[in-house]
C-alpha cells in the first residue's frame, strides 16, 4: 500500500497526543466539503450537520486504533457515507457519481473477470489468486496498480485514456455510452479499453510476489477499489486551481470532465467548498459546535 501523506500522519500522531489545536485545524478544514457532501444526500441542514458531527466523533474516537492507510480526507467520506446509509437509509443515494444516476452502471456483457479478457503474455501462468487464502492480497496489488495506472496517464498527459478508464471502471458506464459521451467511435473505446486493461493487468504481473500469478478480479471488485481510493480525484489544490482557472488547458478540461460529466460527488462538494470560502462564507458556527462536541473525546485516546 501507498504511505499516507506525511502531512497527514503529523496531524495524526498530534491528535493522537491530545492537541486541541491540531484537531481544531481538521475540523476547519474538512467539516465544510464533508457538510456539502451531506446535503447532496440528506434533504435536511440540520440532519447533513448531524451526520458530519457524527462523523467527526467516530474518527477522533477511534483515533488509537486507526492505521491510516489512505489520506484523512479519504477515511472522513467514508465514514460519512456510512453515517448516511445507517441513519438514512430511504434518502442516501448508492451512487458516488452522477452519471451513474443517468446510466445505472449497467454491466458490460461479459464482464465479469475484466483482467482475464486481456490476452495473457505467457499463456503458462496463471492469472488468479486462490481466493479464499490471497483475498486481501489480491485487493493491496489492484489498489496499487490501479494507483500506478492512473499516476502513468497524468504524468504522460493521455488524459483520453484517463476520461474513458474513468467513465468504464470507476462509473461502470457501457462501452457505446463512453463513446458517445465523448464523441469516440466504439471501436475507438474498445481498443483503447483493452490497452488499460492489458497495462493494469501487467502492473498487476510485476507486483505480486515471486511465484504468485497476477489478479482475477469482478468488474465490482474493480469499480469498488478504484471508488474507495479515489484515484483519480483531482487534489483539493488542483481543485483551486481550476476555480481560480489557472490550470493548463488539458488539465482545466479534464477536471471539468471529472466535475461535470462524470459528477463525482466528493469532488464536487469540495469544489462548492472552496468557492464558498473563496467568497468568504465560512461555517465558524458549525466548526465551534463540533469541537464543543469532540474535544472531550481527545482526552479518553
């Protein structure tokens, strides 16, 4: 697995030792893109505070036992999202994307193993991992070639691949769609689909440990580690750069496309956060409150 921001490990290991004010600095500076979050699901204000008040509780309360595997940021929506579905289970939403609420994330025939589709380059090695004793190993390699996949389209700018890989795996958007989405022929799609395919599945090959094959995975078990990594969510400061439109043109194209054609939700209500607090409304009430409500929790870990 991928080390966590030291950024974040430094608040951490502050909370951790009881400081108010690093936990005040969380607080400030997530509470406002996890309300927002919150609201898109939960029809009430005060019902969207709740949640996110709860969900401040349960991370400083479990603050000993947590192995911060991805960034706080990550770890705080999860939470949230469980909040959500355990106390509102009739109104939260299943989708983390819009898009998906137009084409259901229908299943590509055939789908089911999309690593096994892709020519193997040694036929003699198997491709799965015994399920039942490599479950976790098998999801720690994905993540991470995944992770490497989506590191190698930004770093070599085939942010096409990225839009079309994003739309099929983190969506589950079908083929024809992505290309009429993006104004591809479908052939176009399919070749280009196979090609990440292939590149993830070689990522896949190099990771696993000697003597071990590479990953057999579900199109969900897919979708589910691209989905609860975020992988290929733009950076809270990209984010401000595309607000302040000071991004290269390829990159303020693909945020538009992250934020509005695929309408990632946690994106998205960070996005209405910054330009809240670009035009200087602040939520300093609902900030206090949750201190109030947690800084007790500091002294029990």
């Amino acid at each position: 697995m991928s080390d966590p921001n030291q950024t974040d490990q430094c608040m951490l290991e502050a909370i951790r030792r009881g400081d108010g004010q690093a936990w005040a600095r969380l607080i400030d500076e997530y509470q406002g893109r996890l309300l927002r979050f919150a609201l898109t699901r939960v029809s009430q204000q005060a019902d969207a505070e709740d949640v996110v008040q709860d969900t401040f509780t349960s991370f400083v309360r479990a603050i000993d036992k947590l192995q911060l595997k991805v960034s706080i940021e990550t770890y705080l929506f999860g939470i949230l999202r469980n909040e959500i579905v355990n106390r509102f289970r009739t109104q939260a939403a299943g989708t983390i994307c819009l898009i998906q609420d137009i084409y259901h994330t229908r299943a590509e025939p055939n789908a089911d193993n999309p690593l096994e589709q892709v020519a193997a380059g040694d036929p003699g090695v198997s491709w799965c991992l015994r399920h039942s004793e490599q479950e976790q190993l098998q999801r720690e390699v994905l993540e991470q070639a995944l992770r490497q996949f989506v590191a190698d389209c930004r770093e070599t700018s085939k942010l096409r691949d990225l839009k079309i890989a994003e739309l099929l795996f983190y969506c589950k958007v079908p083929n024809q769609d992505v290309a009429n989405l993006l104004a591809l022929d479908d052939g176009l799609v399919r070749v280009i689909k196979h090609r990440c395919l292939k590149r993830i599945r070689d990522y896949c090959l190099k990771l696993c440990p000697p003597g071990d094959g590479s990953v057999c995975c579900s199109q969900d078990l897919l979708t589910e580690t691209w989905e609860s990594h975020r992988l290929s969510c733009p950076k809270r400061s990209t984010l401000g750069a595309f607000l302040l439109e000071t991004l290269a043109p390829e990159w303020f194209d693909y945020v538009d496309f992250h934020l509005t054609t695929v309408g990632c939700r946690f994106c998205r209500a960070s996005f209405r956060d910054l330009k809240e607090e670009q035009d200087g409304r602040q939520q300093d009430d609902f900030g206090r409150r949750i201190m109030a409500s947690t800084v007790g929790f500091l002294s029990q870990t």
